[in-house]
C-alpha cells in the first residue's frame, strides 16, 4: 500500500509540474553568430517591455524569454521547427499550439517604442489567457 501511494504522489507531482511548464508562454530571440544593431535592438526591446509588464510572469517563470543561437549545432531542432535561418521574433505556447511570428513586424516597428511594445504587450497577453 505504501508503495502505492508512492507511485500516486509522484505521478500527481508530475501531472502538476507539466501542467504549470506547458502553461508557460516562451518569447524567443532567435539570431545567428553575427548580430546587426537592428537585431541587438529587437532582442533589447523585447526583453524591456517583458520585463516592465509582465515582471511578475517572468520571476514566477510563466514567462520565459530566450535568445537562441541558430548557428549553433545544438539548436538545430528547435530552429528547424521555427524555421529560423538568422534573427526571429517568436511568441510560443504549447499547450494551446500557439505560435506568433513577430520577425517582420519586429524588424519595421523596432525604432516605434511605443507601437512595439504595444504589439508585443498585446501578443503575451493573449497567450497567457
């Protein structure tokens, strides 16, 4: 019996830790080796309005932002799926198949603060819901 209620625990504790990691709403960078200024922007800018409006989502991890290497050997996979050849802006949610490319709205509206955050603002937002 006790070794049951062991196995009903951890199968539970590992329902709820799935649960919570695929709630989780990832904003990703994707860029290569050699960055240009407008792709150090968009990464800079994108973590300022996360970190300003969703402070509590990214400290409590139901937001994750990532700067990926797609140069890199190791994240071939996951460039492959985003098809990220250099620099993309991607808002993901697994759970609710969510998946936003915000690359060419990212690249026109960098140098317009307020019209950028507000489309990344907007875009978190609805994947949180």
């Amino acid at each position: 019996m006790k070794n049951v209620m062991l196995s009903f625990a951890f199968l539970i504790a590992l329902l709820v830790a799935n649960t919570s990691f695929a709630q989780t709403v990832e904003v990703i960078d994707f860029h290569s080796t050699h960055r240009c200024k407008t792709c150090l922007a968009i990464e800079k800018s994108a973590k300022a309005v996360l970190e300003k409006e969703f402070a509590n989502e990214l400290k409590s991890g139901k937001i994750v932002f990532k700067t990926i290497n797609v140069d890199e050997a190791s994240n071939a996979k996951i460039a492959e799926q985003f098809e990220a050849t250099g620099s993309a802006l991607w808002i993901y949610r697994a759970d609710k198949k969510i998946k936003v490319d915000l690359t060419d709205f990212a690249f026109m509206n960098v140098g317009n603060t307020e019209k950028f955050s507000e489309k990344i603002k907007t875009e978190v937002a609805k994947a949180l819901k």
